[in-house]
C-alpha cells in the first residue's frame, strides 16, 4: 500500500473534521460577555449605564460596568456615541447622561446635575453658517469629589461590582433566540426650552488670537474651555449670534481635539456676538479677520478664542 | 487493494477528522463577534437588569424601562425581571439590589405596551 493513499485518507479526514467543527457545528457561546457585542447592542449597553449612573452617581461601579464593553477609551467611547447619536437627532434627553457621565469620567468625580435644562437648536442660521459643533444638551451641575462624598461606600461597591461579574467561559450547544431591534428614543420632542443659568462662576475670554493657515477651514473659528485649573471642560453650552439668526452648540464633541473645544464656522463680513452660557462672558462684534499667504494673496482666517472660568 | 489496507486508509481517515475537529472546536474555534445580547453571561444580564432597574428608579419610564429589558431577548419585561429576581436571590444580592428588582418587576408586571393599548 503506498504512503500516498494514507496520507490523502488523512487530508480527507481532516478537511471533514475541520468542515464539521467550522461550518456544520461550530463552537457557539451561551456565556459571551459584553465586549463582544455588536457595536448597536454596545451603545444600547452604554445607554443603561449612563441611566443608571444618572440614577446612582456611583463612579467606581460605572466605571466596571464600563470596562466589561472591553472600550480602550471610555470616555472617548461615550463622548463618540453622544456625537452619533446627535447626528441621529436623538432626544436631549437620551444624550445628557452620557455626555454626563463622560464628563464625569474624565474629572474622575461625580457630578450630581441640581437641574438639567434642554436647549433646543434654534435652526434660523442661513445654510451656510453651520456650526461644526451641535449639540443640544447642557446640564447645571453641582461638583461634589467623591472625597467627601463617602469614599468608603464607593470603594466597596465598586468592589462588589467586579467580584460579582466574573468572567464567562464559552461553552458549546446554544440555541439562538431573534431579538426584538429596540427603538432610540421613548421622549417626545420638546419644541422650547427656557435656558436655565447654570451654577459657578461664568467664564472669562482669557485669550483670543487670530488664526491665519492657508491650509485651515476658512473662518473657522475655535474655543476652547477651561476651568480655573485649565483644564478642558466638556458640555458648555455656546451661543453665537448675528444679524440673521443665532446658533447653540456645545463643548466637547469632538473630543479629539481635547474636551473644551468645539467650533462655528463664520462668513466674511459678517459680525457675530459670542456668548458663554447665561451670564457668562460676551464678546459682541467678532468677524473673520483677513490674513495674507507668502505670496500677498488674502485669504480668510480665523480665531482661536480661550475662556477660563476664573 | 487488501481488506487490511482499506481498514488502514480509513483508520487514517477517523484519524484526520478527529484532528480536525480537535484543531476547529479547541485549538482555533469560531471565533464570535459582534454576537447579540441574549447570550449574555446570566451575570451579566442580572447586572444589565440591575442597571435597568436603577435607571428606572429615578425615571420611572416603563416604555423606556421595557424597551431597554427588550434587549435581552423576546421575553416579556415581566418574565425577565422575574427570573432576574430569583437571580438575584440565589446569588445574595443586597437587599437594595433586591428591592430595586422588586420595585421594577411590579412596575412591568402593570406595563402595556403602547400597541396592545390602542383598540
């Protein structure tokens, strides 16, 4: 008998073995753990734990929960998922408490919002005044560090947290059930909202230069928040004006770019008047500066505008 | 071809599909991503449900509350809660954690979906 016939008795075998094992009954999971849900399912989960957080303030387990979706970043995770479901034009209210909770995050102590106030986008810009940044949401928040907040109950929750939710080992032989897809959104659409002063002390322009790169936006123009630590400070609710209309947006959607920042593109010769939230710092009559190339050729810049809260 | 030699191409044969099934469920198994909530570790959907509840207890939402329990699978709010509680019970949750359950259980218990409500 030759070598030859055993080994293709062998590759065949083989090729059933890996057939059965891979296409007819592969391995499938009863016990799968969060990080490996679908993206959808993921923000779904995000969702809940921004709720509940809204509910409990309890950072340490939140902060649990979240490292079970396996995110790298979850802060950036939530700040991401607030920006798709802006662009969904999702309710203020679904968005707030993980805008709230990504806040909180990066501070690393939580926030209890006395009030939360809804804004709507006043849509009277023209269409090609559009804010690089919208959002619709702010939050009055009360800072409370969790120092004096009863730091041993957050520990030990947290504690809890973790040692109940070991990790699940796959196992074989599952059966799988069809979901129900889940709607975004349960509110009702809120038409006006009256802008609540938030608490604090307003901000400040502490610094405003022009931004003169060819290669820039044109007119583009920057803030960036901070508080008196200058730290970066998302969710700060913008206001800019002008002859035709009048724009909301809000800092920390674009949280590559640092969480204080958010931007407005502007027209040439148009005057526009800057606000920070009720009560803070107005700065009235800010157009596009002009700016000239290495070649004298003139071309519209734009400003980066730097506010403090004092 | 000998009676002896086909016993041999088909031993050798048992041999290759055991490791291929060795090598397709152990050593490089279907890897799963992407994978829907219903599958969740029981410790996981507890702890979902947990949240759930906790968020409903400030809302008080039900549409909002079943919508969110409706990720775990095509179970009614009710049932879901339900078999959370014992869950909970059998694996010594707080008392809190218990009465949160509770407090959302009674609250599904009485929820009608929109639909159902409409003549």
């Amino acid at each position: 008998m030759k070598m030859i016939h055993l080994l293709l008795a062998l590759l065949l075998g083989l090729g059933l073995g890996l057939g059965y094992s891979w296409m007819i009954s592969p391995v499938t999971y009863v016990d799968a753990s969060p990080d490996i849900l679908r993206a959808d399912f993921k923000d779904q989960y995000r969702s809940v734990i921004a709720a509940s957080y809204a509910s409990t303030h309890d950072l340490g387990r939140t902060r649990a929960r979240l490292e079970l979706l396996g995110d790298t970043n979850p802060g950036g995770e939530l700040n991401a998922q607030a920006q798709r479901m802006v662009a969904a034009g999702e309710s203020p209210e679904a968005i707030q408490p993980i805008t709230q909770l990504a806040q909180d995050l990066q501070q690393g102590f939580a926030s209890i919002p006395v009030t939360s106030t809804f804004t709507a986008i006043i849509a009277t810009s023209s269409p090609t005044n559009t804010p690089n940044a919208v959002a619709s949401v702010t939050t009055a928040p009360t800072k409370i560090p969790l120092a004096t907040a009863t730091p041993v109950t957050q520990d030990a929750t947290a504690e809890s947290s973790t040692t109940d939710t070991p990790t699940p080992a796959p196992t074989t032989s599952f059966a799988q059930t069809a979901l129900i897809p889940l709607a975004s959104s349960t509110f009702a659409p809120r038409p006006t909202f009256t802008a609540m002063p938030p608490p604090g002390k307003p901000f400040e322009l502490i610094d405003q230069e022009t931004v003169c790169e060819p290669a820039a936006q044109p007119g583009l123009m920057k803030f960036i928040l901070t508080d008196k630590r200058r730290k970066q400070i998302p969710g700060i609710e913008i206001i800019v004006t002008w002859d035709e209309g009048e724009d909301h947006f809000f800092t920390g959607f674009k949280p590559e770019l640092g969480n204080g920042y958010a931007d407005f593109v502007m027209q040439a010769d148009i005057m526009y008047s800057i606000r920070v939230v009720e009560g803070g710092a107005s700065i009235p009559n800010i157009s596009a500066p002009n700016c000239k190339d290495s070649n004298g050729v003139e071309y519209i810049g734009g400003w980066l505008l730097t506010f403090q809260q004092p | 071809m000998s009676i002896s030699n086909w016993i041999r191409i088909i031993l050798t044969a048992i041999a290759g599909i055991a490791l291929g099934l060795v090598y397709g469920w152990v050593i490089d198994p279907v890897e799963y991503v992407d994978v829907t909530p219903n599958i969740l570790h029981a410790d996981f959907r507890a702890d979902y449900v947990m949240m759930v509840a906790e968020a409903h207890q400030s809302e008080k939402d039900l549409e909002t509350s079943a919508k969110r329990l409706a990720m775990l699978g095509s179970e009614s709010p009710a049932q879901i809660v339900t078999s959370t509680l014992d869950y909970a019970k059998k694996n010594n949750f707080t008392q809190n954690e218990i009465d949160l359950l509770q407090e959302l259980l009674t609250a599904m218990q009485t929820y009608q979906p929109q639909e159902a409500a409409e003549p």
